[in-house]
C-alpha cells in the first residue's frame, strides 16, 4: 500500500502566513494592555508618595525654619531630611514605572526614558542656578526659596509635555497648577514658601492619586489604529 504524501497548496502557505501578524497584533494589544493595567494600579502610588514628600518634607522644613525666630535659613537637617525623602521617592517612581512597563518596549520605553532624563536634567539646572547665585552674593534666604519654588516649576513642565503624548487632561491642568504655584509661592517669602508647597503640592498631588484612576486617558489615534 503506497503513502499519500502531504501537499501543501499555496492556499495552506497563504492562510499560514496571514495568521503571523494576526498573532503578533494579538501579543502586542495584550502587551500594551497588561502595561497600561499595571501603571493605572502603580500611577496612584507615585502621586501619593509625592503628595507626602511635599505635604511632610517641605513641612517639617516651614516648621523648622519657623521655630529659628527670625532667622530666614531652614536648619541643615531639615534639607538633609526632605532630600532623602525626595531620593527614595524618586527610588520607587523609577522602580514601579519599570515594572509597570515590563514587556513593553519601542516607542513608549524611549518616552519614559526621556521623561526621567527631562526631569532629572531640570533638576540639576536648578541647583546649579542655586549655587552660581550664591556665588554672586546672593543671599542663603533668597536661594533657598529659589531651591525651594524651582523644581516644582520644573516638575510641572515635564508632566504638561508628558501629558501631551496621550492626552491626558488631568496631568496636564496638575502640571499647569504645579508651574503656577512654583512661580507664584515666592511671594510668600523665604520661611512661608516652604508652607505655600507643603499644601499646595501635598494635597493636589494626594486628591490626584484618588481621582486619576477614575479619569479615562484617551490614547492617540495612531496608537489606536495600531493595536486594532
């Protein structure tokens, strides 16, 4: 008894192949999907260790510096204090992001990427601002309230040009709050600015960890397209 042999038509070879990109569509939307899961669930999380960093941070140097009696420059501690606080948040923000985003790269990895780079390079432009004007003579009060109202400026611009990307509303009026309230809490003086921050910041940035999961995010159109 002879075998048949398998054939295999140009009509097998066509429907294999289109099933190829139809599975690759399919990891890719399932990939984005489990990303965007996971960073709704950790984005709560970053908004509230920030809303603390500035609630007890910069009020535990407003107390401090208040208790000096007339003197107009926060204790050395105090700073010491609210820059650990600020490194271990920035410690977890990086870490929870990248979690999040694990299995997802292209694109969206670049643009997280270059936020970090953004806000760390804002950052490090203002203390060195700071220094060169206290190389000029400029007095400790004053550039501790510039160290104090600069990098929420910075930190605002960062989030309004994050939020562009996928139309996120929310992000973007917190952003336009945050730019406001850094150039506008130096009206306050050098001791009441760091308390101007503390709940200007503080509390905004805790309500947004509560709201902002209950806001939908409209993704772009390209973005759409291509994950249907």
């Amino acid at each position: 008894m002879t075998e048949r042999p398998d054939v295999t038509t140009d009509h097998d070879n066509d429907d294999a192949a289109g099933l190829e990109p139809e599975r690759a569509a399919i990891i890719m939307a399932e990939a984005g999907a489990r990303a965007k899961r996971e960073l709704a669930i950790r984005r709560p999380v970053i908004l509230a260790i920030w809303g603390l960093v500035y609630l007890a941070g910069y009020g535990v140097v407003w107390l401090a510096d208040r208790a000096q009696h007339g003197v107009q420059v926060p204790p050395g501690w105090s700073i010491a204090l609210l820059v650990s606080l600020a490194v271990v948040a920035a410690m977890i923000s990086v870490a929870a992001v990248a979690h999040g985003a694990e299995g997802v790269g292209g694109l969206s990895a670049r643009q997280r990427r270059m936020q970090v780079f953004s806000l760390s390079a804002g950052v490090a432009g203002v203390l060195v601002m700071e220094a060169a004007l206290r190389h000029s003579g400029v007095s400790l009060a004053v550039t501790g309230e510039f160290g104090a109202a600069a990098p929420l400026v910075v930190a605002g611009v960062v989030l309004i040009a994050a939020s562009a990307y996928r139309l996120n509303w929310p992000f973007c009026v917190l952003g336009c709050w945050m730019i406001a309230l850094g150039a506008g809490s130096g009206f306050a003086g050098p001791v009441g600015v760091w308390a101007v921050i503390a709940l200007g910041a503080g509390v905004p940035l805790l309500l947004a960890a509560v709201a902002v999961p209950l806001v939908p995010v409209i993704a772009p159109a390209g973005l759409r397209r291509s994950l249907s």
